[in-house]
C-alpha cells in the first residue's frame, strides 16, 4: 500500500547538544543557540519543537512586554529560514518552584506558578504563529507513593487542561506520555492515560497525544501498538521517534538503532493509517553519543531521517497481498520469515 505523502520532519534545538551527562561536564564546545536555526533546512527539517524559554531565554525574569517582543523576534527569524515552530512546551522542570512537580505539587504557591507559566508558554506560542502546546509531564509523580495523593493529582491535572482549554479557545494540547525519569513513577505514563484524560476533558478534540518511542519501550510496551491505538482514536498529533536500548536511563538513541523491527514497525503503523497526510510532522528526539567530536554534531539527526526514509520504502514495499495470505493461513511462522528477509533484503 503506497502513501504518496511528503514527510515533513522536525527537531528541537536541544537535539543538538555539549554531550553533559550526570556523570560528566560537557564534552563539545557550545554552539550558540540561534545559529541553530540556520541549520535546519540544509539537514532536510522545517519543523521547530520548543520549549517556551527556547523562543524566550530566561522568560521568568521578563515582563509580558518584554517577552512579547522576543517571540516577535523568533516569529520573523523563524519566517527568514522558511520553518515552522510545530509546538511550544512549557518547561516545567527546572525552577525552584518545580522541585515536588508542577501542576501535581503539594504547594499551592507552587501548583500557581506553574499555572502562570504554562498561561506565558501559550502566550509565546500564539506570538509564533503556533497553536500546539506539548506537556510532557516531567515531574508530575513521586519518588515514594506515599508522597501524593495520586487520585487528587490526576484531579489537578484534569483541571490545569481544562483552564489551559479555556485560557485560549484555540489551542490544542498534545499530552507527551513518559512513566520515569526523573522521577521514579510519572503519572500519565503511557498513551492510553493521555487520551482517557482527553475524553475526560472539557473539549476531547483539542486534547492529543504526542508519542516518543523511547518512552513507550520504557513502559515495557510496543510503540507501534501504542501509536495504533492513538490513531485508532485519531488523537496522535505528534510522534517523537528515537530509540531505546532496553530499561535504562532514557537513551534517546538514533532512531532505529536499537531494534530497526520495532522501528520498522512504528512506520508501517504511521504509514498505513495515512499520518502526515493533515500536515503532522515525524519529530525526532535524538541525542548524538557523548563520544561524538565536532560542533556541532547533526549527523545523528540526519541518520535518523534517513533510516526513517529507508524504512518507508521497506513499508511500501512489503508484499501486502503474501502479509494476508500468511494473516489468512495463520502461518505466522512464514510471516515473521518473509518480514525478517525483506528487512534484510534478502530473498
Ligand atoms: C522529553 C522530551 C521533552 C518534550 C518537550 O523526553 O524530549 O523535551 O519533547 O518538552
Ligand atoms: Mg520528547
């Protein structure tokens, strides 16, 4: 089955990175932030992922005045090099007052300033010509469950949607699942919590979901099949697509690096459901090794797109009608062989 749909790709700047870990300083000289933007296109990207303090660089300090103006800046640097910004996100994660969560915190001081935060990123957002704001929930669970009541927390963050819906009659918000890292249990950690929060939600139509493959695989579960099921609800906006070396920290490898089946898998799943074909963009979320030298390093992202594009082809050239032959005979022996020998390319 062939989809003539020209994939559109994005990134967000943090993809490009000086190779810090946990464990060690960065490793690559720093390459300035907004020389970032020029590099997009020439890589073969014309989406922008952000977060809010990547259009506005220390937004907490600055009036609404002042950071209305730098996104009228980004907005028209943004046109210059021919991109789109996909979503803003509000960081939630790095301020004092986010240290026990955000929208879930035990502080009601603490919940209000995540509130004002979240209203300033759709602020920014507007201000760029973008009406998509990714949660990705970082912080939102505990490190022991006695920590939250966890019942009054998914309360919490029903209503901070509901307001979020009703604060800017047009946005959408794409809820990015993720079940660890940083904290030990996150709430909403898969796809199927994102989209019961949507339906559950004053307007379900502009609540989605957004999946990175890396977080499925540390919920244990397949990403296709988690991406199946948003698409089978209609409500996969976005996908991050990366990879994951089993249940470690949070990899963010190259995609298709640790298991190209289940790479392959997610295309074929995107592919055969049609998306992209209402503008949705194919994300990544990738960071080069630390062993990586130069500045800055964008091979990684290129890689990425690339085996992306290869495994399209995979897709649309997998014999569809020998697929139902063996789905008929349930010989899935023959199948799982004629899928694993096409991947290989041999006969
Ligand atoms: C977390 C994500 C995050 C979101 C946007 O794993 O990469 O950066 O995509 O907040
Ligand atoms: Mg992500």
């Amino acid at each position: 089955m062939s989809n003539p749909i020209p994939y559109r790709f994005s990134f967000g700047p943090w993809n490009i990175s000086e190779g810090s870990d946990p464990f060690g300083p960065e490793v690559r000289a720093p390459f300035p932030h907004e020389e970032k933007f020029a590099l997009y296109r020439p890589l073969g990207f014309e989406g922008v992922q952000f977060h809010d303090d990547d259009v506005v660089p220390g937004l907490d300090e600055l009036s609404p005045a002042q950071f209305l103006s730098k996104a009228a800046q980004v907005k028209a640097m943004l046109a210059n090099h021919g991109l789109t910004p996909e979503f803003v996100a509000p960081r939630l994660w790095f301020a004092s007052q986010t240290v026990d969560g955000a929208y879930t915190s035990n502080s009601a001081t603490d919940r209000a300033y995540a509130l004002d935060r979240t209203k300033k990123c759709i602020d920014i957002a507007r201000a760029i010509d973008c009406k998509a704001i990714v949660l990705w929930l970082s912080r939102e669970g505990t490190y022991i469950r006695e920590a939250k009541d966890a019942r009054l927390a998914y309360h919490r963050l029903l209503d901070t949607i509901n307001a979020m819906l009703e604060y800017d009659r047009d946005i959408e918000i794409w809820i990015e699942p993720k079940p660890n890292e940083p904290t030990d249990q996150a709430y909403v950690p898969t796809i199927g919590h994102a989209v019961a929060l949507a339906y559950a939600s004053k307007d379900h139509t502009r609540v989605k979901g957004l999946i990175e493959s890396a977080h499925a695989l540390l919920a244990g579960l397949d990403p296709s099949d988690e991406m199946a099921f948003a698409l089978a609800h209609d409500k996969l906006a976005s996908v991050h697509l990366n990879d994951q070396n089993g249940l470690k920290y949070d990899q963010d490898k190259n995609f298709g690096g640790a298991n190209l089946r289940v790479a392959f898998n997610q295309v074929r799943v995107l592919e055969d459901a049609g998306y992209g074909s209402r503008g949705e963009f194919i994300g990544l979320d990738v960071k080069t090794m630390r062993t990586q030298q130069g500045t800055p390093v964008t091979e990684h992202l290129q890689n990425s797109r690339e085996v992306f594009l290869h495994l399209v082809e995979k897709s649309r050239s997998l014999d569809q009608k020998l697929v139902q032959q063996y789905r008929d005979a349930r010989d899935y022996e023959a199948l799982e062989c004629h899928v694993l020998k096409h991947l290989l390319g041999v006969k």
